[in-house]
C-alpha cells in the first residue's frame, strides 16, 4: 500500500503528498498507471501456415495520472495559492521525478515528463488531473542489492537472487590488490546456459573498475589515481 508520494522538479524543489492527512492542502483522490504497462507483441504471418511466428517485444511508455484534491484552510491559502504550488510541479512539458513510498518500508522512483495538468475551474470540489509520461517504464528500487565477494581461479560460483520483475543487468565493480591483465566473468541464468565476458586491459593495483550492464547505461569506467 501506497503511504506517500514525493515529487521533484528539475530544479531540486519538493512536494510531499501525504495519503492520510490534508495538513498541506493538497488530497491524492487517485492514482492510475502503476500496473505493469501493455506489451506491444510483434509477429510476422505466412501463406498457407496457421497462426503467426514471434518476432519481437517491448513495452509501452508508462502513462500515470494523478488526481490531486485542493483543500485550502483560508486563513492563510486560497485555492488559486494552491493550484500555483502544483503549476511550479507540474506544468506541461517540465520533467518530474516521482518517490512511492510503500508501508512495507519499500521506496521506488520513476521518471517522466507532464503532458498536461488540467484545474476544472467551475467545479464543487477543485481538484487537478495531471498526465504524466515516464518513457523508462520500470520503477527502480532506491536501496541497491550489494553483494560483496573476491575473484577466483577455479570454477567457483555464487548464486544473485534478484527481486525484481523486469530484466535488468549488472553493476560490477573489482577494486584491485594486485596488477592484472585480464578476467573473465561467467554468467550462468536460469536456462543453464553459460555466456562469458572477457576483458583485458593493463589494470594497476588499486585501480577500481565498474562495469554496467543495465540495458540503456551499459559502459565501464576505470578509475585511477582519482581520474
């Protein structure tokens, strides 16, 4: 369950928006987009063969829309003073980060851009319906998964259980104790098969090597001597 959400602009400003209490005017009514978003499934057909062969598949930009309540005390905020702190969030075009706290202590975050903000002005009850789109459409967990080990020379291997529910790489980082000229890393996933990364590079003692495998960000970064 969701307990709270935290948005930030670009500029390092935040908004807290509370889901049990109205202490700053602001009521988060509703919430859509935060189930796994549709698969777009691409197949190729053929003459004088039933049905179709598989080809590809991705997922679609995530589409999340907020339906923020406007209740002002009026001693001190009016509606208009209210829809103003939300225009500095969330005006059309302008990125976003998004911070989901959960009551089970978990924290995640999203990116995205705001499509629109619409503030029904001859209304009862103000409100602001907000349309965001994170074109990355996973949520990413804030506290890493760190597993602290050393090389070997035999075959040796360890098991990563990974929580999450999409596809994902790596960060792998070797702090040296010793001069070296090449490694190789053996991954072995859940269909047995075994695939190698090889590398090979003059690598110093204490250098601190990274490398990415996350899809999107993949690199590896050498530093040495604070360079």
């Amino acid at each position: 369950m969701i307990t709270k959400v935290e948005a930030r602009s670009v500029t390092g400003l935040l908004l807290v928006l509370p889901l049990d209490e109205v202490s700053n005017g602001f009521v988060i009514q509703d919430i859509l987009g935060l189930d796994p978003v549709k698969g777009t499934i691409i197949s190729s057909s053929f003459a004088q063969v039933d049905g179709s062969q598989y080809q590809s598949s991705r997922r679609e930009n995530r589409n999340i829309l907020m339906k923020i309540g406007l209740e002002p005390d009026f001693s001190t905020t009016t509606v208009r003073d209210l829809r103003k702190i939300l225009y500095s969030f969330f005006m059309p075009k302008s990125e976003i980060n998004l911070r989901f706290f959960m009551s089970d202590g978990l924290t995640i975050d999203i990116n995205g851009r705001i499509e629109s903000c619409d503030t029904p002005l001859f209304v009862k009850e103000p409100r602001v319906d907000i349309s965001i789109i994170c074109f990355d459409p996973d949520f990413k967990e804030l506290a890493p998964e760190i597993i602290e080990d050393t090389t070997v020379s035999d075959s040796s291997e360890f098991l990563i259980e990974y929580e999450g529910t999409v596809e994902t790489g790596i960060i792998f980082v070797l702090s040296l104790n010793r001069a070296l000229t090449e490694f190789t890393i053996y991954h072995r996933p859940p269909d047995n098969v075994i695939r190698t990364l090889d590398f090979a590079a003059s690598l110093e003692d204490e250098d601190v090597l990274t490398i990415n495998t996350v899809v999107g960000s993949k690199a590896i970064t050498l530093l040495r001597d604070s360079t």
